[in-house]
C-alpha cells in the first residue's frame, strides 16, 4: 500500500515537472523545437503501468497544460487522450521495441497530435503556423524520449518499485 | 469543450485553474529570477557608481523634458476645450513584472504577475518604457495573459505622426516580431522611418503613445494596398518592467464610441469605413 502512494506520487511528480518543462521560458530560436514533455511522459505510464495512468488521466492532465499555457480549454486535453489512445493501442508492441524503434513510433504518435492541435486551432481561427514547422517538436520529442525513457524508468528502479 | 470557451462558459473553471497554476508560474520563472538576482549579486562598485550618474543624468533631462511637456499639455487642453472635444489628459499607471512568455511559438502573448485581485480588467491597455505593447487577454487571481501587438490576430489602430495618415498594424505571419499595415491606399503618405503612435480608434488603446517605426515600404501598381512594414518600438525581449493603464482614457471620437471592446472585427470594420471615405 505504502509503496503505490509512492508509485502515484511519482507519477504526479513526473506530470509536474513536465509541465514545468512545457512552460519555462527559453531562446526565441529553441521555442520552435520545444519537445512535448508532457506527451511523452503520458506515453512513459500509458505502456508501463495503463492500470494507473489511462485517457481519463492524460485529459486532466491536459486539461491543467490548457491553464498554465493560456490556451484554448481543450486544445492539450484532446491531443493528450489522442496520445494516450494510441500508447494504449500500441503498448504491447512498443514494450518489446527497441528504446530507438519507440522513438520512431513516439515521433508519430506527437506529430499526430501536433496535426489535431493544429486542425483544432485552423477550426477555432486561433494563430497557428503556415508552414510544415509545427511538426518540428515531434522530432525533438523523438529525441528525448530515451532520456524520458531512461530518467523516469531509473527512478522507478532506485526506489524499488513494482 | 472547446465550443464552451467560445461562448464564455468556461470562465469560472479557468479562475480556478488559474489558481492552481499560480505557484507553477512563479517556479517556471524561478531560473530567470536567480539569474537576474546573481547579476545584481555580482556588479561591482565602480559600475553600480557608473550606472547611477547615468541614471542621475537621465531623470534630470526627463525632468527638464517633462517640465515642458506639462506646459504644452496644459496649453493643448486650453485649446482642445476652445474647440469642444473632450481631451486626453493624465493617466495612471500600475506596474507589472513579465514572468512567463507563451509557450506557443505562433501567437504572441505574455504572463504578468498582476491579475484580478490588483484590478487588472480585460481589454486593460499595456505600455512599456519605449512604447505601446498591448493588452490584457485574460484575468487570472493573481496574473494575467496579455496578447502583444505582435500577435497575428491582433490589430492596433495607428497614426503616422508626422501628418495624422491612419492605418491599421497587424502582427505578423509566423510568428513573426514585426506589424504589417492593413488597407494602406497607395496614394497615402507614409515613409521609411515614419513613427507610428496609437490613433485612439477602437476605444482599447491611450491616444499619442507610439507604437512602431515603418521600415520598409511597397508599392506596386497591380496591388490595391501598399505593403508596409513596421518595427514595434516596445522590446518585449529586454525588459522585465510594463505599465497598465489604469484610468478608462476619454477619446476625442464620440461617433465611435459603441464597441466597448476593440477586438481585431471591430477595428476591420473601421477600416472598412476609412478606406471608403
């Protein structure tokens, strides 16, 4: 019992400092490249512990990214359930991948979810890109995600969870 | 869900989740608060010395400058009141500190750390020390997301200040930092380097505060409207410090006092009515 409040209270903690990541201020040439931490730490429990972290969870923790970003109600909820609907539906196949091979798979699950956001912005008439930059963050997503991958699974393992 | 925000239903649960937020704000600015304080922490005598006598300096030529401003305010108000037009007089001022940027990269907004509980209300027009920056977008408890003039839906009613020319600035594509003039006939008078101020129109920003300074202009014979250019005289990059306005300004346009809230349609209409005059 002891043990899943520490497990939940690292899940918060991780939601946290993801978005803390999602809003801290960075240089006007890096904004663009900002990678979507929170999605990727959805991705991170959604394929490891889904009986914790489901659609349900990653709304409200979108739901919270709408308030600290100052967008549309919504707009990050909806892209979080996508992403994590998509972990659900991979998650059996993406635990026995490769860290390089879920990178690949992370790169299309944020790039679809930059591509909902970015039609949900088109339909609300809210500013948005012209050109094909706003898919930049699924590739440094990509990127990170082993980081993500080996950060949080290393805590898991220092603190002899599970 | 995202209808709801359209129609303004979802105010409440945004307070509230303001809130919330509030303590993540304050620690997503922890980084540019140390460094900002470690840069006061380690400054050395002679420049804090160097950096006072220019300080000294500047307040003494403000004052001589505002010395005689205050007599021509003074003076444009008799003559103002001899023509029966309800002049601009002083405004009141509350400072704000910027504490966050906007994540997203395509709309220009900032987060301030003053909000509802200090009487920031929406629509509220925001300056900086070299100009105009814009205005409150939303009111949280205890900050407020103010949209730049930069922002791509975001129009600011201007004048050229050399001969009264008006346009409308929009903020650019993408994300970009300059202002593109809107509806400008090619016949209007407007140069590189004109400086720009705030027309007044709209009834959201302060009359006379500038705004932006041309730097490029274009006009082809096939286009209907000049491309215009303009550099915003505010630097959002450099400055920590902004003003809100706090007093509700009196305008000298009363026939277009309806809207009390200037959003960009409004301001197109106007447009729509200048251009066809």
């Amino acid at each position: 019992m002891a043990g899943s409040v520490v497990f939940n209270s690292l899940i918060v903690m991780s939601f946290i400092i993801a978005g803390l990541l999602a809003i801290v201020p960075m240089p006007e040439w890096a904004i663009y490249f900002r990678p979507e931490w929170v999605a990727l730490v959805v991705v991170y429990w959604v394929i490891n512990n889904p009986e914790r972290v489901g659609i349900g969870i990653a709304w409200m923790v979108g739901i919270m990214v709408d308030a600290l970003t100052g967008s549309l109600f919504g707009l990050h909820a909806l892209g979080l359930a996508l992403v994590a609907w998509l972990a659900l539906r991979l998650r059996l196949r993406l635990r026995l991948f490769s860290v390089s091979r879920q990178a690949s798979v992370v790169l299309v699950i944020v790039g679809l979810q930059l591509l909902l956001s970015q039609w949900l912005q088109f339909l609300f008439d809210l500013p948005r890109g012209t050109n094909m930059m706003f898919l930049a963050p699924a590739v440094t997503s990509a990127l990170f995600w082993p980081l993500v991958w080996l950060l949080v699974g290393g805590t898991i393992r220092s603190l002899d969870l599970k | 869900m995202a209808a709801d925000k359209r129609f303004g239903y979802m105010e409440q649960a945004r307070q509230a989740l303001g809130l919330v937020a509030t303590p993540f704000f304050w620690l997503a600015d922890t980084p540019a608060r140390v460094g900002n304080s470690l840069g006061e922490i380690f400054v050395s005598r002679t420049e804090l010395l160097d950096e006072n006598a220019r300080l000294r300096e500047e307040l003494m030529l403000s004052r001589q400058r505002l010395l005689l401003a205050e007599s021509l305010t003074v003076e444009n108000n008799r003559l103002l009141a001899l023509q029966d037009a309800s002049a601009l007089f002083e405004q009141e001022v509350l400072t704000a500190e910027i504490i966050n940027v906007s994540p997203d990269p395509y709309t220009r907004r900032i987060l301030i750390n003053k909000g509802g509980r200090d009487g920031v209300f929406e629509g509220q027009a925001v300056l900086e020390a070299n100009g105009l920056m814009g205005q409150v977008l939303q009111v949280m408890p205890f900050s407020s997301w103010v949209l730049l003039i930069t922002d791509v839906n975001h129009v600011t009613p201007v004048e050229v200040s050399r001969n009264g020319e008006r346009a409308l600035a929009r903020g650019g594509q993408d994300g970009d930092t300059e202002l593109d003039l809107e509806f400008v006939i090619p016949t209007q008078d407007i140069e590189v380097g004109d400086t720009l101020i705030s027309s007044g129109m709209g009834q959201v920003y302060p009359k006379n505060y500038p705004v932006a300074e041309v730097i490029s202009v274009h006009r082809s014979p096939v286009q209907p409207y000049a491309t215009i250019k303009a550099r915003p005289m505010a630097q959002v990059g450099s400055t920590r410090h902004v003003m809100l306005v706090l007093a509700a300004t009196v305008q000298d346009v009363p026939a277009l006092a309806d809207g009390t809230e200037g959003g960009a349609d409004e301001e197109s209409t106007l447009a729509a009515i200048e251009s066809a005059n």
